[in-house]
RNA sequence: UGGCCUAUGGUGUAACUGGCAACACGUUGGUUUUUGGUACCAAAGAGUCUAGGUUCGAGCCCUAGUAGGCCAACCA
C-alpha cells in the first residue's frame, strides 16, 4: 500500500502552505468574478474551473460576483447568460453578489482616503494627464491639481457625487507616486463620472468606481482568502495590496491576489471585443452560433459538460503562455460522448444500393444495439429492405486491398444487418455510379473486413446536417501584428447537408446527442422541429483511414521515407550521443563501430559545429570525438578548432571522453 | 527609470523541493472488434533556452546572458 502523492498546482502549492502556516480550513473562501459585458467562453472555463474547482476540492464557498463598475458597457443580458453557463457546466456559487453592492462602502473608503491625504482630485483632460504619467521607461510628473487641500477635494468629490459636473470634469485619483517604476502606481484613478443608467443601480450614481478601487476592496468585503486572476493583472498586485493597505482591519482576513496563465487555444479567438465582433459583422449567427468558442457555442454544438470540465482539469494550471492543441479539447467530447452516446445509422452523402436478390415488398425490423459500451442502453428496431442508401465513399468499382470497404466482386458486412457482394453498377450519361447492384446472403457469421452504416430508402427520414469546420485558418488568428484576426477567416466553416437518417430519430430531442455511426459525434440542434430535424456535428470519430488515404497514389511520400532513411549520416550519429555513455558495454561496443561506419560518409563541416557542444552533452561529445577519430585516420588534418576540441575532452571528468580524446591525440 | 513574469518532447502539465525526467493529448506500429470507432499492448519523441558557478550529484540553487510575454484606457 502505497501513498499516491496527487501533484499540487502552484496555487494549490500556495493554499496548502498557507493552511500550514495556520490558515483555518474554514476561511478559504474563492470567487469567480466577470464583468458582465458579454459571453463566457472556453477560455473562461479554465477560470471557473479554478475557483470552483478549489471549491469543491476544499468544500469551501465560491462567490460568483459580478463586476460592474462601468454601465457603459454593462447588460443584465449577459449577467443572465453567464449565470446560465455557469449552471450549466454543473457549478454551484455559494453568494450571488455584484461590485455595485458595495457602491456605497468603497464611497465612504474613498472620503477616509481623501481625508488622510491619500486621494485627491484631478481637474485635467486626459489627455494632460496621460502625459503626465510618463511611459513604461519615463518617469511620470506631479500634477498642478495634485496638492489640493483635503478640504477642497472633499468639496470636489462630493460635487462629483451629487452631479454637478459632467464627465471628464474631475475625477478621483489615489496618491502615491507619479515616479513609481510600476505605471499602475502613478497617481491610479479611482472614480470617474458617468452619467449613465446602470443595469442594476439606475441612476443612484453617477460617479462609478474604477476596477483597481473595487476589486481588492470586494475581495476583503467578503472575507476571499485567494482571489484567482490571470497573469495580465499582475501588475496589478502592488496597486490591489496598496488599496487594501489602506483600509485593512488587522483582525480580519486578508486577500491574496495570485495569478495564472489563461487559456489559449489554437485556431481560436478569446477576445470578448473580437467575438462580439464576428456576432456584429454575421460572421455567425449569435454568441451560441456552433462555431463559436463561447460556452453557450460549445454547449449547442453538443459539447458536454463533463467534457469541458475534464478538458480544463487536464490542461492544467502554470504561469507560462500556453497554446493548447483543439485535439485535446476534441478528444475530452470524445471520450465522454463515446460512453454515453448512443449509435445510430445516417448516411450523408447517399449512393443507392439495391440487393437484387431480396424480396421487393419484403421488410425486416432488425435489432440493432443501442451502445455497445454500455450495457443498459439495450437495443431498438431498424427497419431492411431491398433498397438502402450507402456512403459514396463507401463504394469504389476497383480498390487495393488496403480498400475494406466494397468494391465490385468484393463483400462487406452491413451493420446490424447481411453480408452483401457488389455485383455490377448502373452509371448515369456522365459516367457517374447511380446505383450499385449486390446480392445478399443471410449467413452473417462469416468473417469480413469491412463493416458499412445504412438506411433503408423507403423508411428513412430526410434531416438537415450541420458540419463545422474551424472559423480561422491560422493557429493563432489574433497574434499576427501586420495582420487582422478577420483576415483568416475561413470562408467554408458552414456545409449544410441534407442527410438520410435512421426512423427512430424521429423522436429525438432538442439537445439529444448521437453517434453517427462511423461518422461522427452529432447532436439535435435548437432549429429542430418534428417536421425538420437539424442535427450539428460535434466532432468527426478518430479517422485513422483519412490519414491513409492521401499517402497512396502519391509517391512523394516514397520519396520523402528514402530522404528519412538517408537522413544524413551526421544525423544518425548524433542520435547516439545521447545515450552513448549511458549504454551497457557490449552495446557500446557495438554503438561504436556503428558511429564508426558511418562517420565515413560525413564531411568535416558537418562535424566541426558539433565541437561547441555544451559541457553537459558528455554522449554528444564522446561520439564526436569517435566520428573526429575516423576523419584523421583518413587523412583529414588537425587544425586549431580540433586541437581546442581534443584539448578540452583531455581535461574532462568523463573518463570515457577522456579515452576517446587520448585515442587521437 | 524602466519594472514584473516566463522558459522541460510536436502540445499541455509533472518531477514528492538537490538523487534514474514522468503523465495525458498527438504520432507510428501491433492485438481485439459487426464502427478504419472503442479497448488493450508497444515504440518513437526531451540531456530541461545559452554560458559559467556551487555540489559527490543540478531541470530544480547562484551569477550573467538570450528569447518570449505583460504594463503608458476616465476598460475589466
């Protein structure tokens, strides 16, 4: 019996050493904060997944706050819609609580600060302003209105608060220090006038505080002992501790800001701006459009769950800039949906096939296994008959044997059904395949490489198919600094197909999630009717078939293995360093003459970069010095890079270098 | 007067805090299979950005570089 030791993430690495320190269990306490300015998406996830994540993990209160500290932009839409996606991805907040709650308190703190000489108000454009604060290598300069007296800057601000100026007249800024290395520092502001109508507050205000002010501040007012952002707020750190400074009470917790890398995912955008962007332009058709990163996308386009929430478990939590692979994403919906969805039989793209030797007005209901990885899906009826659809790429008149599929004089199985044989073709004027003719026979114990979907034509049911492909063509759409993010757009993210599908989907759902049967994940859309059926593709099925296909009839891939296989000989050489010392004698024996042969057939300008290899590369330098033997011993002069080189291996700790270097010296 | 952060296979994350670089995805073989799916087995792929240093021993500690990222909204 062995302890698994469960590897902590840094940030759990900081809880548990603060539950070491002293830190009481019951004072974690988390949050998961949004702005409510538009849509969650998959980004967001990882976010969420943190915090609530903890949550559970610590059974501790996770608050979902919302932070709306600028009507501008703000809609009780989004709050709505974030709290739907939150709910959905099986997340349960402890408080539902918004910033605007604590107008009134961060107002009282804002006239203590004024009132101890630590907040001041500012009468310029911002423009003079933003001069003033210098740049990231500039210091900043003080400002004309910056030693108001306490008096005037009460008077001031509370003007401000009662209305009497108009926006961008005079704004509130902390106090300390126009130079401050961090620009964070210089002189941040805390409240500007907006005389907007807030979603939530109305008109009861009409100075707003700024993020900076508000967030710590929130933090502290509901006792968050690890307030959770990503990276791009760590300079906001030393701003989010000063504002606590001011106001803490030693006897109550103190929140910590800690910070992690967010999310990227490759071929996708994670901007809100830019999202909001494509949905204005009809780029897509809505936040929750299928192609759409946001959760409410992933959810229509028949993502789980349980999927996403496997996917940010398994991505991990780091402080360095990531860019994960959708593969990953594409295998978490995968994997779940492999276990829970069950299987049946569409044909996208029909051919007709007709089975001369079965009966016309004959029809068999067959059994058809619902799961096969889960036993209690249990089975239902298909109906047979003489005519079916097949896939046309499931049909080719002569094929290699690498072809499982059918081909004329060739049998496959029909799934759930017979063994069938392709007899002859009947081709239209253009030379194109119209109908395939087989015969059947009813012994389906028989072995047979392929196994095809189907539908009867009489009985199958007409669905409109949905088929995604990725939005951008590059893998990071919005990194290119000569270029828009709308510049990789791809024109083709959208094939509607009109499908064939099995009768028993005529009950399915809203929502219901299938799998086509060697096709692919997909799930009744919310434009579905009884009368028509919409189904989204959620993602194809592992396609190992996809990949062989473009290698035959090609023979550059031919040429590319013979290139592989005369991978120069410097390259093969190098392969051994590094293992060579770390290798048993015998072998290394047998390395050597290997590395010897070899080194015959490389040039001394192959070698000579080799020569730089780092003190560390022990095996690298060894086997250099082996191929360098075999170049002196076949007439190659020393000079003074080779001189340097021996010397230096002479003086090394590795004694196998050493005999190596003697050897030739 | 610039500050701060980061650097480990193709990708992401580990390495019990100085002791054989592991796991997952992906890739390549193979077995099983009424899904070219799933499952299972196996392999390839990293001397841990560079150069020094400390140490019996460094991915981890120290020094100096290099590269990438963030910071100059009355946004969050």
């Amino acid at each position: 019996m062995s302890e698994e030791r469960k590897s902590l993430n840094f940030i759990e690495q900081i809880i548990e050493e603060d539950l070491a320190k002293g830190m009481s269990k019951n004072s974690l306490r988390f949050r998961f904060p949004p702005e409510p300015n538009g849509y969650l998406h998959i980004g967001h996830t990882k976010a969420i997944g943190i915090s609530f994540g903890l949550g559970e993990y610590y059974n501790a209160p996770v608050n979902l706050r919302f932070d709306d500290t600028n009507p501008a932009k703000e809609e009780q839409e989004y709050v709505d819609a974030i709290k739907e996606d939150v709910a959905w991805l099986g997340y349960k907040w402890d408080k539902e609580l918004f910033s605007s709650d604590y107008f009134q308190q961060l107002y009282d703190w804002a006239v203590y600060l004024i009132k101890e000489g630590k907040a001041y108000v500012d009468s310029q454009s911002s423009e003079a302003m933003a001069e003033q604060k210098g740049t990231p290598t500039q210091p900043g300069v003080d400002g004309p209105y910056r030693n108001r007296s306490v008096a005037e800057n009460l008077d001031l601000f509370e003007r401000m608060k009662a209305g009497e100026f108009e926006e961008g007249e005079h704004i509130l800024r902390a106090k300390i220090d126009m130079q401050h290395p961090n620009m964070l520092m210089r002189d941040p502001i805390m409240y500007r006038v907006l005389k907007k109508h807030h979603h939530r507050t109305a008109n009861d205000w009409c100075i707003y505080p700024m993020y900076d002010w508000t967030h710590g501040e929130s933090d502290y007012l509901e006792q968050i002992s690890h307030s959770l952002c990503s990276l791009e707020f760590k300079p906001h750190r030393e701003l989010y501790d000063w504002f606590l400074d001011q106001v803490v009470d030693e006897d109550k917790l103190r929140p910590k800001q800690r910070e992690f890398a967010r999310l990227n995912l490759s071929y996708t955008i994670m901007s809100k701006r830019k999202l909001l962007k494509l949905v204005e332009d009809g780029v897509v058709n809505g936040w929750d459009d299928p192609r759409m990163p946001t959760i409410s996308g992933l959810r229509r386009r028949g993502y789980t769950p349980n999927a996403i929430r496997k996917f940010v478990e398994t991505v991990g939590v780091a402080k360095r800039e990531n860019i994960i692979d959708v593969s990953l994403l594409e295998f978490c919906i995968r994997e779940d949906l492999n276990k829970t969805a069950p299987r049946v039989m569409a044909v996208l793209n029909p051919v007709k096939l007709v089975i001369t030797n079965y009966p016309e007005d004959k029809v068999e209901w067959l059994d058809a296994e619902n799961n096969q990885e889960d036993e209690s899906a249990g089975f239902r009826k298909v109906p047979f008959s003489r005519e079916l659809y097949i896939e046309k790429e499931d049909f080719k008149e002569e094929a290699g044997s690498k072809f499982f599929r059918l081909k004329l004089g060739g049998e496959v199985r029909l799934k759930n059904a017979y063994i069938i044989k392709a007899e002859s073709v009947v081709k239209d004027a253009s030379g194109e395949v119209t109908e395939i003719h087989c015969t059947y026979s009813e012994d389906t114990s028989r072995r047979v490489k392929g196994t095809l979907h189907w539908v009867s034509i009489a009985h199958a049911v007409k669905a409109e198919v949905r088929e995604y492909d990725r939005l951008f063509n590059d893998e990071a759409p919005d990194s290119h600094a000569d270029k828009d993010f709308m510049d990789f757009i791809n024109p083709n993210s959208l094939k509607i197909i009109e499908a064939f599908v099995e009768p028993s989907l005529t009950e399915a759902k809203v929502g219901d999630r299938f799998q086509f049967q060697r096709l692919g994940y997909f799930n009744v859309d919310d434009d579905s009717t009884p009368e028509h059926l919409v189904f989204n593709k959620t993602v194809g099925l592992r396609d190992t078939w996809a990949k062989v296909k473009p290698k035959q009839n090609t023979n550059q891939n031919q040429q590319k293995q013979t290139q592989q296989n005369n991978r120069s000989a410097i390259e093969q050489i190098k392969s051994y360093g590094k293992k060579y010392d770390r290798l048993p004698e015998d072998k290394q024996a047998k390395a050597k003459a290997e590395i010897q042969e070899l080194a015959k057939k490389v040039s001394y300008d192959e070698l000579e970069p080799l020569f730089n290899t780092s003190v560390k590369k022990s095996g690298t330098r060894i086997i250099t010095m082996i191929a360098l033997g075999v170049l002196l011993a076949n007439g190659l002069d020393k000079n003074d890079a080779i001189n340097s080189f021996i010397a230096k291996a002479l003086d090394d700790k590795n004694a196998l270098l050493v005999e190596e270097a003697k050897a030739i010296s």
